[in-house]
C-alpha cells in the first residue's frame, strides 16, 4: 500500500507498536509511496483523502486500524464515513474440537480483524487451558499455558481488540468427564452434576483459571445442548425436578461464582427453549418457568445459524425480549460440516441475520467458527465470513463487490477462490437447503469401499466428473493466492482423492453384482493409487495442520486417513480375489442399499459423524 506514514493530531495509544504489527497487511513496502495522516478522535469512522494527504476520524481505536486498510492505495480522493451497527462485533474461535489454534496463528487473525473493524475475539476453550488444581483438565490435548493466553490478550488489546474466555460449565464436557478423578461429579457422560459442592469447587477454579489471563472482566460460560440434564445422578440423588428449577439454580451459584471474582456472565440461550420442549422457531413462547429460571445478572446469547429468512430471527428476538436480561447474538461460518465450509449458507443466512439484529438493536454479533467431528476445515477458512461480518457492520447491506475488494485489501486474497471451496460439499444436480447444506466430499472421504452406506443417496450424481473439475481450479487458486498456497495445496489434493474414491465408488457395486470379474479385476489394481492419493492428502493436510494448530489433534485425522487407506487395500484385496475366481461373492458390497438422506426434492442430508459414515456398526460402545 504504502512505504510509510507519518501520523499526526490523535492516534490511539500504543499506535507506533500496532502499526508496526500491521504493516505486512497493510501492504507497507519500499518503492511505495509515503502518505500522510492526521488522526481526529470523533464519534465515527471516517477517511478523507484528497489526493496527497489523508484525515482518519476515529470513535475507538478499531476504527482507527480499520480505517488504514480504507485509504485508497493510489491515494485517489475520497470520502467514506462508517458508523458501526453494532457496538461489539467479533469471532469465537472454537479452540476445544481437537485442533488447539497456536498462539501465532491467533495473533495473524487479531491482525486481519483488526483492519476488518472486529473489537472482540472469544477464546472456546473446554478444557484447552490451565486449571492449576485439575491436572487433567486439557490433557494431552494442548491445552493453553497461562502465559500463552495472557500474551494473546496482551496483544489484542494492542490493536483495540478486547479477548475473552469461552468456556463450559454444564454440558459439552465429555472430554473432562472421561477422566476417572471427575466420575463422580457426572450427571451424565459430558455434563457435570448441578446441586452438588464438589461440582461448584470445581467450577470455581475453572472460572478463576480461565479468567485470569484476561483483561476482560466478561465470560462466556456456555451451559448449552446439556442434554440429560436432571436425568442422570442428579434424578438418582434427588428425584425428579423441573430442569428449568435446576437450570436456575445452578445458573444462580456461577454468577454468584462470578461476582466474587468481578466477572459478567453470558451463557448460550437453547437451553431454556429446549427444556420446554421446543425451539426458537416453534409457534409458542417460552414458559413461566423458563422465565423466571433467567438471572437478570447474565448475558443470553440466541445462537442460531440456519434460517435465510430474516422475520425467524425477528420471531427469535422477540421470543428473547421476553426474558428478564439482555440478548447479544451469534451466528456462523460453516467450517463444521467436514474439510470444506458451505458459504453457500454462511452467506444467506448471515445476511438475513444480521439485518434482523440491526433493526432490533442487538449490541453484540459475534460469529461462531465451530469445528464439529474434529476440526477437518482449517480455521483459514473462515477469514471471508469474518470479513462479511466486518462490512455488514460498517457498510450496511450486502454488497459482493465490496466484499471482494475488502477481502484483497485484509486478506491479500480472492474471495471468489475461497468461496468455490464450498462447492467440495455438492455436485450438480444436487439441491442445498438453507438449514442442512449437503456435505459430499466428506461422505465420499470417508465411504467404506465395501459397506456403501451412501451408493443410493448419490446414484446418479456425477461426483466423480465435479470433483476431477474442481482439482484445476483449485491448483490455479494456489498459484494466484500465495499467502494461501497450503490451504488450496490441501484442497485440491482432497479434490483428486475424493475424484478417484467416487469414480470407484460410482462402479463397485454394480460390477460385482453383474458377475463382471474382469471389470472387478480393473478395479482392484485401480486402488492401490486411490490408497496412494488419500496418503497424498493426508501428508499435505498434516503440513496444513501444524501451521496453524498445535499438534496435538492431528492423531485423530491420521487414524481416519489410516483407516481410509486399509479399507482400500482390503477391498482391492477381495476384488482381486472375486475377479480371480477364488470367491463367488463379496457380500458387504453386493447386498442390497437404502435411501438414508437423499430427498425427493434431491438434496442430501448433511452427514457429520464418523459412526455415521463409516459402518452400520458401532465405531464405540460403552458397554
């Protein structure tokens, strides 16, 4: 953009050092030309420039970075004026479903959100940090040191950027619940027992560890999808009991957790809607008791990631005003649905919700990055639904081209590159739904060679011909996004390797229930270099892994790629077998197939689970 700049009149505190950390974004660079800037604290974001020199209006100082990355780079006149529609606008890294993000990482996404205009950033951790008292709370997951966190905050607040923890204190804590030392504070598998001391000692240091490396005197305390809950030790212990009494009560001793410690509370809101036996979307409104089970103290977050129309966010909020506290908003960028993210329902869906939030003065919109069935879609991914979150707040409508100049301006990419990565998760002729995006290359991924769950969901389809398509275009993609050359590396070697498994795929059955042995034959020796491109991907997504997370996950994705491969070699094993005539039939592949979700109107339902995936069987079995 520029080689330097000179700032005069009002900048931020500790601008010099930000700067110094944006310049590589900023495009600063010798042989450019220098610029000069005035900075004015005011009460809006504005730049005008009229042709040489430059005036940045700032009301925070995220408007002020943001502001920098709005300077035309050939200092062409201009004058923008931005008021934010929402006060606080951020992202949730979700940093708990295997893939712990490094600190470098994190700090390269505080840079880039930094010149989008988003002031906060939420930390989901689990059980991915410190608890100095519980030695196997993040066990050998990677968990956060104290010192790492506090460094992460120490530099969000550098550039304006107010970082908080987001942890779980009900439900969503199966990976702490396994451990024999918490057996006996278990309400069931993954949530912990309400009503009981031992519980709320552990709780307590959970909410000091997790809060101390924060500036932030707010926390997110989750309590949401505690499935079960009142219907496990606690039924045993005490007998039955309306949930929400207990969703009260133990709601009740965290904030009083929490004032001791001079913290705010926000929890997720499902809960009191579900334990009522509906949803957010149902045509009826939340109980008295559900009610008068929200403490005024805490903060509710209406999550909610699958309506493209904006009057069911409109219903929801109004559902929310009902409640005696205050409502903030999430939504989300679809990176947990396999290796692929599905913009084709961010996009919608995000826009409508947004809008909605707008007209009701929502204050807070942070959008949700999960990472579901163990992280497969590298956080990276997620930098254009950020920027679509960034320009919705400050720009106003939904504009694409502004969207794209924006996203090559903070990202130093093409967002038409990133989002033809969604089209891993459909193949034509296959309808999407707005609530269930289809999620293809995953199931083809992952399909057994032999037990083809899926062969009648996607008879027909020509998988095998879209995803040979999409290897090119994401081999171009590299090239011409070299800031992102791994990412698109990974994606087209996932493209190739799921393009062989499908062509195979699109065959297997057919030829052996025709007594087609040589045809089967062909097939058998086709696999070994179909087992050769899976091992392909699974050494470039190793390298895209470790340059962003930790390692610790990254077991997880080699078992997968490992079972992937050894399918293939069995099958190629008793292909070979059956087109040599040493057996008369391969059951598993030539007994009859079902319809499991594939629609009429021919979408496919997404399909997220291994259990699901892989095996009519039980991948675990608890007893």
């Amino acid at each position: 953009m520029f080689s330097s700049v000179t700032i005069a009149g009002q900048p931020p505190r500790g601008y010099e050092a930000a700067l110094e950390e944006l310049r590589e974004e900023l495009g600063f660079g010798p042989g450019r030309r220098g610029v000069q800037i005035t900075a004015v604290r005011g009460d809006h974001l504005g730049v005008r420039c009229d042709g040489s020199s430059v005036t940045i209006t700032w009301a925070e100082p995220i408007q002020f970075y943001r502001a920098l990355s709005l300077i035309p780079e050939d200092l062409s006149p201009c004058d923008i004026r931005e008021t934010p529609a929402f006060l606080t606008r951020g992202v949730m890294f979700d940093c708990s479903r295997n893939a712990v993000l490094t600190t470098q990482a994190l700090k390269g996404f505080l840079r880039k959100m930094a010149l989008m205009g988003l002031n906060l950033g939420m930390m989901y951790t689990e059980d991915t940090y410190e608890v100095p008292e519980q030695p196997f709370f993040g066990y050998k997951r990677g968990r956060y040191t104290y010192a790492e966190l506090k460094d992460l905050d120490d530099y969000a607040d550098s550039l304006g950027i107010e970082l908080i923890p987001c942890i779980q204190t009900l439900g969503h804590l199966d990976r702490v619940m396994k451990w024999p030392p918490y057996h006996g504070v278990r309400e069931n598998e993954s949530t912990i027992e309400p009503d009981r001391e031992e519980s709320y000692e552990i709780l307590t240091q959970m909410i000091r560890a997790a809060s101390a490396p924060y500036r932030s005197r707010r926390i997110h305390l989750g309590m949401d999808e505690a499935y079960g809950m009142g219907l496990g030790a606690h039924l045993h212990h005490h007998g039955y009991e309306n949930p929400q009494h207990i969703m009260g009560r133990h709601l009740n001793r965290l904030l009083d957790i929490c004032e001791g410690l001079g913290l705010e509370a926000m929890i997720w809101s499902d809960m009191y809607f579900g334990i009522d036996g509906m949803h957010y979307h149902s045509d009826r409104d939340p109980s008295p008791e559900a009610i008068a089970a929200v403490d005024k103290r805490v903060t509710l977050v209406y999550w909610d990631y699958y309506q493209s129309r904006e009057e069911m966010y409109d219903d929801a909020l109004r559902k929310h005003a009902l409640f005696p506290a205050k409502t903030v908003f999430a939504g989300g960028i679809w990176t947990w649905v396999g290796p692929a993210p599905a913009y084709s329902t961010t996009i919608p869906n995000t826009v409508a919700a947004l809008a909605s939030c707008r007209r009701a003065g929502v204050p807070l919109v942070v959008a949700t990055c999960w990472g579901d069935d163990g992280q497969e879609c590298n956080m990276l991914t997620a930098l254009l639904g950020m920027q679509l979150y960034g320009e919705l707040t400050f720009h106003g409508d939904y504009d694409e081209q502004w969207l794209y100049d924006r996203f090559r301006r903070c990202c130093h990419a093409d967002a038409g590159a990133f989002l033809a990565l969604s089209e891993l998760n459909t193949v034509p002729g296959m309808c999407a739904r707005p609530n269930d995006p289809t999620n293809i290359c995953k199931i083809l991924l992952y399909q057994d060679p032999l037990v083809q769950l899926f062969e009648k969901d996607l008879e027909g389809f020509p998988c095998a011909e879209h995803f040979e398509g999409l290897v090119a275009k994401y081999a171009l993609a590299a090239r011409e996004n070299p800031e992102y050359a791994l990412l698109f590396d990974f994606y087209t070697a996932l493209a190739h390797a799921v393009a062989l498994k499908a062509r195979y795929h699109a065959q297997a059955a057919e030829l052996l229930r025709s007594g087609d042995r040589e045809g089967c034959g062909r097939l058998s020796e086709d696999l070994p270099s179909v087992a050769d491109a899976v091992e392909a991907l699974r050494l470039v997504w190793r390298r895209l892994w470790e340059s962003t997370n930790k390692p610790f996950g990254f077991e997880v994705i080699d078992f997968r790629m490992g079972g992937v491969i050894a399918r293939l070699k069995t099958a190629a094993d008793r292909l070979g077998a059956y087109s040599r005539g040493e057996i008369d039939d391969i059951p598993e592949l030539s007994c009859e197939t079902l319809l499991l979700k594939r629609r009429p109107d021919n979408s496919v339902g997404c399909t997220n689970t291994m259990t699901e995936l892989l095996t009519a069987a039980r991948l675990d079995h608890p007893f």
